[in-house]
C-alpha cells in the first residue's frame, strides 16, 4: 500500500528484548535491595521501636561457662542484663525432662538453648554471640586488654603455672583473661565465682564500646568474626558494637535469675522461684525502665526502702527483702513495725515520684499508698538547723500486714 511504514524486519524483537532487560535490571535491584535490608537485622530492630535482647555465651569444653542476655533500647541509650546460671532447672522441651538448661546446650545448634532462655525469660532473642574461653583470650588481645578491678592480689595456678593478679585496677590480657574467668578458689562460693564472672563480661562490653573503632577495620573485624559464632555479618557486628558504645556500663547491675536450689537425679538444680513467674516479672519491670522516658537520670536511680513486719509471721520481712532486691531496689532496713497486728499492707512514700511509687506497689500489687514529705510542712521549722539532724528514712516503707502472702497482697 502507498505511504504505509514497514517496520524493518527484526526491529520489534529487539525492543521487547530491549524492555525485557530493563525490567530484568529493575526487577534485580529491588531483589538486591530487600535481600540486603534482609542481611541487616540491624536496621530492621532499629527502626521497629524495639529492645535488642542479645544471647551472649562463653564456652568451656562446649558447655556455657557463663551466659548473659542483653537488653538494649536504643532510643534511651540503656540497658539491662540478666544471668543465665547453666544450673537453671526446667522441664527442657528438647529432652523432655527436668533437667539443667546447660543439658540442652549444643554449641553446633544454639536454637534450642536460645529457646529455653526465651521461655524462662518472656523475651524474644534478637542476636546471639558465642566464644569460647580460647577465642575470648584472642578477642582480649585483639581490643588491647580489658581492665578489672581485682579487690586483693590472689595467685592461682593455671595449666601448671603460678599466674599473679595484683590488687587495684588492672588490665588483663588474653591470657589472664582466661584465667580470671575459670579459676576459683578454695573459701570462694558460685555466687562469688558468678559475681567474679560478671564483672569481667560488663568490662569487656565496656572495652569493646572503647575500641568498636578497631571493629570498623576491616582486617580487624575479619579477625573478630572468626573469634565469635554469630548470625551477623562482619558489618552488622561493627554496626551492633557502634550501638553498644554508648552504654555506661558502670550504671549496669547484672541481675541474676534466682530461685531455690533442690537435688534432682543427683545434681543440684537451680528452679527459678513461683515457678518462673517471678522472673519474667523482674524481665517486665526493667524493660518498662530501659523504654520509659523521665527527665534526667531518675531511671538510673537506685530507690531505698524499709520493710517493717507487722504480723507474727518469724522471717516475713526478710524474705521480703529478697524479693524486692532481686527487683533491683536497694533494702537499707528491715525490722518489727510498731505492732504485730496490722491487716492491710501498707507503703509509705517519701522519694516524691508518685510514678515511681505506684512502680514500686505494683510489685506486690499493692493498692494502699500513703505519700509523705521527707521535710515537714510546718512553716516555722528552721531547716538550715535542722536538717543536719534529721534522720535518713527510705524512699519507701514498707509494712507488712496479713493479707500479703510472701509474694503478693490478696486483698483477703
């Protein structure tokens, strides 16, 4: 037909092949893009508004040594710990019998330890990183030392060799690392040995927050990757340990799970207390601290309480104590009220944080708050006098009546 186009022969292959591609190379990069917001779990945790909870273990002859869960807010720049005694007694899901939680650990398959932690904690685990008591002391060396301070000398052998740890404030090296965390000595019990522990695991996240520039390196962090077994990447870890720089791990108080020790098929088990309910209400409690936002360092501040006994019950109150320091609150007091009569529980508070207070009763679900004034309101007293002589009272007072249990107040 006159004046009609014909398309050259092999033209309209080449543009659909040509618009192929292109939507190929489009189609790639998404992929490439979602498979790296993938391979940073970083990013994803950061941007939800959430606590990391990260799982951290060292080993010994592929047993936990020591493992501790971290859980860190970013949007306060806080954190809490908790330890994870390998004696822990549960009814293991993996085995199917009551058992130690470290029977269940397999270090070529952490899931299922990481489960169990979650279970005893009510926590999801975000990350886990794993050494041994060898990587550690390359880990140790690789960040230039740990400093710890260390109350009186103690020598020790290790390996056949005498090895010194002087008093004061010391660094420790690879070797001494190894050495500090696996001695114990003769009069030395498992909670001194665990507090012993503690302090060096909150000196080494200190360190590796001081030097998380050297993890930036890339030859230094090639090294430090092959030192831990861990789901993240390289980078992810430099991004995780950027993260953990800014902690004041000086403010940290390691909380460890505690509960009643009872011999099972001839070991001693550790069963958390109310059946591990107690626990998990200690984990709620300091997670609503690490996302709560108050003004200056008021979450920092560790609350002092009294507890008085005001029934017949022998012990009630320090028991008591017990509870209530496992929540992290400092007992400065315990004693008799001023009778053994009282029927309703009662706390008296004096620190002027109403939240902090209703904080406090929520622990034992406790509804009779009495708020008073550290200083009275008489107009006339001279306070530039007689605050010199006023005695300290606790933040809280708590009196005990009868119709608390030993764990909550029944109201009845």
């Amino acid at each position: 037909m006159i004046g009609r186009n014909i398309r050259p022969a092999g033209s309209f292959d080449a543009s659909f092949i040509l618009i192929i591609l292109i939507v190929v190379f489009l189609a790639g990069g998404i992929v490439f893009a979602l498979t790296n917001l993938r391979q940073d779990p970083i990013e994803e945790v950061l941007s939800g508004d959430r606590v990391i909870n990260t799982l951290f273990v060292i080993e010994d002859r592929e047993k936990p040594l020591a493992s501790y869960v971290l859980m860190y807010y970013p949007d306060t720049g806080k954190a809490a710990i908790f330890d994870i005694p390998g004696t822990v007694g549960l009814i293991l899901r993996g085995i199917d019998r009551v058992d130690r939680i470290a029977a269940i650990y397999d270090p070529g398959r952490i899931s299922p330890f990481e489960a169990e932690i979650e279970g005893l904690l009510g926590v999801e685990i975000s990350f886990s990183v794993i050494t041994n008591t060898e990587q550690l002391g390359r880990m140790v060396d690789l960040i230039g030392g740990v400093e710890i301070f260390i109350p009186s000398r103690v020598a020790v052998y290790d390996t056949g060799n005498m090895v010194f740890f002087p008093s004061g404030l010391t660094r420790l090296d690879g070797d001494k690392a190894r050495s500090y965390i696996n001695y114990q000595l003769p009069d030395e019990g498992p909670d001194q040995l665990s507090f012993r522990r503690q302090r060096f695991f909150l000196a080494l996240l200190k360190r590796l927050g001081e030097q998380n520039a050297i993890l930036k390196n890339s030859e230094a962090a090639s090294q430090f990757h092959t030192m831990v077994k861990t789901s993240m990447s390289a980078r992810v870890q430099a991004r995780f340990f950027t993260e953990l720089a800014q902690l004041d791990t000086d403010r940290i108080n390691i909380q460890t799970v505690g509960g009643n020790v009872r011999e099972v098929s001839g070991q001693a088990l550790l069963f958390p207390s109310y059946d591990g309910s107690l626990i998990k209400e200690i984990v709620r409690q300091s997670l609503g601290s690490l996302t709560r936002r108050l003004e200056g360092d008021l979450t920092e501040r560790v609350f002092t309480v009294e507890i008085l006994n005001g029934t017949t019950t022998i012990g009630l109150a320090g028991r008591t104590a017990e509870l209530l320091r496992s929540f992290g609150y400092d007992v400065i007091a315990i004693g008799n009220a001023d009778r053994s009569d009282y029927w309703d529980t009662r706390i008296i508070d004096r620190s002027g944080f109403q939240d902090m207070a209703e904080i406090f009763a929520d622990i034992i679900r406790c509804g009779n708050i009495h708020f008073e004034s550290r200083i009275s309101d008489d107009p006339g007293l001279d306070v530039g006098i007689n605050l010199q002589n006023l005695e300290y009272k606790a933040d809280f007072t708590l009196i005990i009546g009868r119709d608390f249990n030993g764990r909550y107040v029944t109201g009845g």
